[in-house]
C-alpha cells in the first residue's frame, strides 16, 4: 500500500538514507521540554555539519514507571512502532530510532510540524483520511496500542496521517484502547490485507527482516504475540468490534 497524501517525510532513497544517518548520528542539541508530556519528552535538534533536522527525545531514564509495561521499555516500543509500519509500508509513524542523547538512551523520532488542534475527532468523517485511518486502526489492532488517543493522530494535510506516542504498545495481554472503532464489523480492504499478510509471512520466518530488527527491542514473546494478533486479524477478515469485559477507550479521548 502507498500511504495516501503527500509524505511529509522522505521514504526510501539517498533522502530517507541522509535523514536516518542524521537521526541515528547527528549530535542533539536539545531545545526544550514538551510540557503537556506524561514522561521527559524533548524537543531537540540532531545535526551534522550543514543538515540538521527538528526531533522528539524520549530519554529511557525519563520514563514514569508503569504497573502493567517493564521499566525502561517505552523508547524501545516507539522504534519497534515504527520498524512494524514501515515494514507494512504505511508511512504514518514518523521515522525513529534508538540511541543515546544528552540524557542517555532513548527513542528519537523526526519531528514533523502540524497542526496540533487538528487531531482524530476534527477529521474522522473527511473521506480524504478514510484510507489512513483505517490502516492507522489495523496498525493499532496489531501492535496492541494501550493508549491510542484523538491527539495521537494528527493531520499533516491532504489525507495524511502523523500518528505519535507509540509507547504503550506490544503487551502480550489484549490492552487495545483506541478511539478508533469507527469500522468496527467492516471488511479490511484487499489492499491493507495483503500488507498485513506481507508483514505476517515475515514475522513467521525467524530470520526474516522484522524479527531480526524487532529482537533487539522487544521480548520474545511480544513478537510472537505480534505475529498471532496479525494472523487472527487476517482470518477474521474484518475490523473488530469494541470487547464488552473491559474498557476499549483512552482517558483522556484527546
């Protein structure tokens, strides 16, 4: 699938090559704290030589410790995200990576200028951002997203999608709250399904692309339980209904 809209991002060649080089090496310059952010979240700069690109810095040692996700993992979670949708070739989380800053290891992903007002609630009935929103739905079934609220998807402009804040994914226990239930009972498009089959004949290959890169940031069993919710979605062949036996939205929704 070709995310549609316009990237705001470059996907693949020397441009993607130039700007992962500059996420993984560029020395950080940080700019500020996000204040509204649940853990130390940064605003910062990664630079080399004339390049340099705006990013976000999640420092693993700023992370609040969580009862129900292993302390110290949620930077690991934002890069194994953003491994899995590029790996599904849907171009909505923003390129990531795992390396040390200013405050240690953390997760830094490419900062990417929208309109914060413009979330999930002001545009899930403008038919430009259906097709994302669906994938953005499928994306969040599969990684088990925790905590998928309205301010988490953000809109870029032309039917695009920037979805942020993919910690409190990966869990091996069904932990979905989303706000996304708006295909609920609806088939999944051939298209978005033969992306998941895709991804789903890779992860049951052991030395396939996406366990290899997901080795290192996830447990075992987090992978194989990636692969068995991609699996069961791609049998049912529809979206699914909200559980009734426990909460399935965010708090806050936004």
């Amino acid at each position: 699938m070709t995310t549609p809209g316009v990237t705001p991002w470059p996907t693949d060649g020397p441009e993607y090559d130039r700007l992962l080089h500059l996420l993984e090496h560029g020395a950080l310059t940080l700019a500020g704290v996000i204040p509204w952010s649940s853990n130390y979240t940064f605003l910062a700069e990664a630079a080399e030589g004339e390049q340099a690109v705006r990013v976000i810095y999640k420092p693993i040692r700023g992370e609040q410790p969580l009862w129900d996700f292993p302390r110290g993992t949620l930077a690991k979670r934002e890069t194994a995200a953003y491994a899995v949708c590029r790996t599904l070739g849907w171009e909505l989380v923003p390129p990531t990576v795992l390396r040390r800053g200013p405050h240690g290891r953390g997760s830094v992903q490419l900062f990417v200028d929208v309109d914060q007002n413009a979330h999930f609630f002001t545009f899930r009935d403008d038919p430009a951002f259906r097709r994302n929103l669906q994938a953005l739905c499928l994306f969040d079934i599969i990684t088990n997203n925790a905590d998928r609220k309205g301010g988490h998807c953000l809109a870029a402009g032309d039917g695009r999608i920037v979805a942020i804040d993919q910690g409190l994914c990966f869990h091996v226990e069904d932990k979905l709250r989303t706000v996304i239930w708006d295909f609920a009972g609806e088939p999944i498009p051939a298209d978005l399904a033969a992306d998941l089959a895709r991804l789903a004949a890779d992860l049951a290959q052991p030395d396939g692309s996406a366990p290899k890169t997901l080795a290192a940031l996830l447990y075992r069993g987090e992978i194989a339980a990636l692969a068995a919710r991609t699996a069961a979605l791609l049998a049912a062949g529809r979206f699914p209904t909200p559980p009734e036996d426990r909460r399935p939205y965010p708090w806050p929704l936004v």
